[in-house]
C-alpha cells in the first residue's frame, strides 16, 4: 500500500490540465451495454474505477481493445445478464447497468453494490422508477433481480434528485415503449453528458440539464449502428475545483485547462465572494496569488447548487482563511470524516450536527494523516501543501478510485511531494 509524503509549505506554478470526468465516464460505459456495436473512447482516465468498471463489461461478454487512451467498447458481444458481487461490490457506481440490462435484454441481476462510506445512497429510488415502468424487481441474497415482458414510458417524479436514478432510468428509457418523463431529475453536468450520448447513438433526448427529461422510446429492433462511433466525455469539474482551490490555498499562479469552468460556477462564485482573484475563460481558470481569503458560509446541494464532492476541498481552505465558516452538508450523512484528520494538522473546526464551523487559524502543521474517501483525501493534500514540515498521507487508494496522475500533476505544478511504499 502507498502513501503521499509532502514537504510544505509550498509554491505552485505552471498549468495542469483536467481528466475525463469519472462520473460522467462511469455512467456512458454502462449505457454501452445499450448499444449493439462497437463504440470507441478517446482519453477515458487511467483510475480503478474505471478499470472495475470495464471488468464488469468485459463479465457480462463485452469485447474491448485498445488502452484508455483510445478505448473501443464490442457491446455487441454481451450474452450475461448479471453483474457478479466480485466486481460490484467495489464500486456504487455498478448499479448503473441495471437499466441499461432491463432494457436491452428484458432482465438484469446486479449485486447490490459498494464504495465509499459517506452515506447510505439507497437504491429505492432507482427501483420505484424501474418498477413505474413495468419491471417486477426482487432482492434476494444480495442481488437485485429485474424481469420485464417489455418496458414501457411513464412518468416519474423523482423523490429526490438522485443523479444515479436519473442514469439509471435515462437509460433504462431507450427501448421502453414510448415517452418516459422523469421529473424533479438531477440537472449535473454528468446528466447531460449522459443525454448528449445517448442522441449520438440515435435517441430522442429532451431538457438534460433541467429539472425535467424526456427520453423517447425506440425498438431494439430497428437499431442501425452509427457511423459516427467516437466519443469523448467532457472534463472533470471536481478535479478541476480540487487544483483550482490548491491553486488559491498555496497563493499561487496556475492555469487549470481542458474542462467548463460553467460545470463549477457555484465553486467559483464562493471563491471569488471570499476574495480570490481568478481569470476564467471558456477552457479553464487561472488562479491569480490572492493572499488570505475571507470566511464564508455555503450549503451543499444538487447541481447547480455548491456540490458535496468539493466541501471537502472548500473546507481545508476555510481552515486557513481569516475569520469564521460555516459549511453545511445536506447531500451525505457522513461527509465530515476528515475533520478529525485535518484538526491533526492544526485547524480548529466545530461539528454541529449536519454542519461544520471553521475558524481560519494561521499556519498548519505536519501531521500524519488518513484517507478516509475519494473527497476527503484531495482535502488532506491541499492541507498538506500549506503545513510546516513532512505531511504522511496514508490509504491513498482513495485517491486512485478518482484522481488520474495526481502524483504526477502536483509534481509537474512544483509540489515537494512523494510516492512511496507505507
């Protein structure tokens, strides 16, 4: 097992550029299974996420050629309908095949999944919605069993706006019969990537991005492969706000390119309220040295609200502003576990039921710290980046579920950092 060893405080230059977005590749790699042809993608990320999740494609009979930097998907192949606990359970990601299983082959068994232990991420809302469409759906032993003599549209609202049930039932619309509205569904940028696939290979998508789609319906049968196979997932905006906040923490001068700084306008807004002086262009943000910022207060919330995947982030940097923060969760239960790993490192931060406050202190200090999921691990390196001395960052297989190269980005941007055997 690996971990980060960083010597800080630490000066950042020069640019770095943003991967695909894992969770928008996660998704678009389950709809494949939609698709009886062969599908290429260009630059997917080099993450364990990623390579589980082709695993579980490659389980269920799809071919695959090529590496991640051009890989092409035989969805043509798949003769398997259920998804093994072996591969499933390492990610909640997983349960994205369901739909797209129902809907092509009219029944699916999927392991109830794993993953990050933020919260309990149910998966009722994602069955409700399958069921409104004509599936009798089962839990048995683990499993999550889905039959149908045919799928047909309905119209969903949603109890929540659950990204991963608007995947889900996104996909399991395609060759339902009919119109399926599903309204109250999540607006992220994953969701209109999602969208934006499924009408190159011929579906009829409406309002991706707003609070209510609608997916029209085809036959299986009448399937013509698409010529215009290549596609390419848009960057990841939680990478993104990840260095540009690293950017701001370290008082330094760096470019973070390849990704819609639109897809972060919620981070960006709050950084700029605390004081940050950023340049942002249509490609990227240029993070401008700002000095200390000032405190804020921000709520979590679905898109386009502040999103939970960088409250994390946000907060180590609120531990070295001046004055007070207030950060309240009302995504994840359990998305406050790195506080106890960054009070180690010197920040004085409150638990207050569902909310944090944070009173900015000077100067950090090394400390040896744990990774304790994806979001919280990227607050510890940030936090790492700014203490006095030898920072030890251990279960960093966190951050391989959701950062490609971070080792490597930081070291290109000038970071003293390492990667060693624990």
């Amino acid at each position: 097992m690996d971990k980060l060893i960083i010597n800080g405080p630490n000066t950042l230059s020069g640019t770095v550029s943003i991967s695909s977005a894992k969770n928008a590749c996660l998704p678009i790699l389950a709809a494949t299974i939609l698709f009886p042809q062969d599908i290429t993608f260009n630059k997917l990320p080099n993450l364990s996420d990623i390579s589980f999740f082709v695993q579980i494609l490659e389980s269920l009979g799809a071919g695959t050629e090529g590496d991640l930097d051009k890989k092409t998907i035989y969805s043509a192949r798949i003769d398997k309908t259920t998804a093994d606990y072996d591969l499933v359970r390492k990610m909640r990601a997983s349960i994205l095949v369901l739909g797209p299983l129902l809907s092509r082959f009219k029944e699916a068994k999927v392991s109830l999944p794993g993953g990050c232990a933020i919260g309990s991420r149910p998966v009722d809302i994602h069955l409700s919605g399958l069921e409104k469409m004509g599936a009798e759906i089962t839990i048995e032993k683990g499993y999550v069993h889905a039959k149908t003599n045919g799928l047909k549209g309905a119209d969903i609202s949603l109890a929540f706006p659950s990204v991963g049930a608007t995947e889900n039932l996104m996909m399991a619309a395609v060759w339902a019969e009919g119109i399926t509205t599903l309204d109250n569904a999540a607006r992220e940028p994953e969701i209109v990537d999602l969208a934006n696939f499924l009408i190159q290979f011929g579906t009829k998508v409406e309002g991706a991005g707003s609070k209510q789609i609608k997916i029209h319906g085809r036959a299986l049968k009448d399937y013509k492969n698409v010529e215009s196979n290549e596609y390419q997932i848009i960057g990841d905006r939680i990478e993104a706000a990840t260095y540009v906040i690293a950017g701001l923490m370290t008082n330094s001068d760096i470019r973070v390119q390849d990704f819609s700084p639109q897809h972060i306008s919620a981070v960006l807004d709050t950084l700029t309220e605390m004081g940050a002086k950023l340049e942002i262009d249509e490609n990227g943000v240029r993070t401008l040295p700002s000095g200390k910022l000032k405190g804020t207060n921000i709520d979590t919330a679905p898109f386009p609200g502040f999103p939970t995947d960088a409250q994390a982030q946000l907060m180590a940097l609120m531990g070295v502003s001046e004055c007070s923060s207030k950060v309240s969760e009302h995504i994840f239960e359990n998305r406050f576990m790195h506080v106890p790993e960054l009070v180690r490192m010197g920040m004085d931060i409150k638990l207050d039921g569902g909310s944090a406050i944070i009173s900015g202190v000077d100067s950090l200090e090394c400390a040896p710290v744990m990774c304790t999921d994806l979001r919280a691990s990227a607050a510890l390196i940030l936090s790492g980046l700014v203490a006095e001395g030898e920072t030890h960052i251990s279960r960093i297989y966190h951050l391989d579920r959701g950062y490609e190269k971070l080792f490597e980005k930081f070291l290109a941007l000038g970071a003293k950092i390492q990667r060693v055997k624990a």
